[in-house]
C-alpha cells in the first residue's frame, strides 16, 4: 500500500516538474529567438540545455499557440515571435 503511494506521489511530482519545465523553456526560447530568429533548433538547444528534439516540440507548440511563426524556407528562413501572451 506505502509503496504505491510512493509510486503515485513520484508520478505527481514528475508530471509537475515537467510541465514547469516545459513552460520555462518555451519562455527561453522565445526570449532567445527575439534576440536571434536565426538560431536553429540545436543552437536553441545548445543555450539552453535540452535536447534538439524537446526544442522542436517546444517549437511545435509554439507555433500551434500563435505565439511563433516559422518566415521563408527551413534553411535561410527565420523565426518571428508574435508579441507577448
């Protein structure tokens, strides 16, 4: 019985931490990106400690959101932040 506590509670905390950190890292992005729209997902990746792959999901949502918007081609375009939220 402790030991599914235990396991439910880690669970909890995990889901937490991840969704703050999600939250933070679309925020650096998005400061980053305002600074430099030319940085690529590994450059982004890079500065701020994550993988490639978790910043193009942070992208993904970002653009989902409106709050990002990809401009010209993949190589040689640039990303535009859309204001603040």
């Amino acid at each position: 019985m402790t030991g599914l506590m235990i396991r439910n509670l880690r669970h909890d905390i995990d889901a937490y931490l991840e969704s703050v950190s999600d939250e933070k890292g679309g925020e650096k992005i998005l400061e980053l990106l305002s600074g430099d729209g030319s940085l690529s997902a590994a450059a982004l990746a890079a500065r701020i400690g994550i993988t490639p792959k978790a910043v193009e999901k942070h992208l993904a949502r970002l653009k989902a959101e409106g709050r990002l918007r990809r401009v010209g081609p993949d190589k040689g375009g640039h990303w535009m932040v859309n204001g603040n939220r």
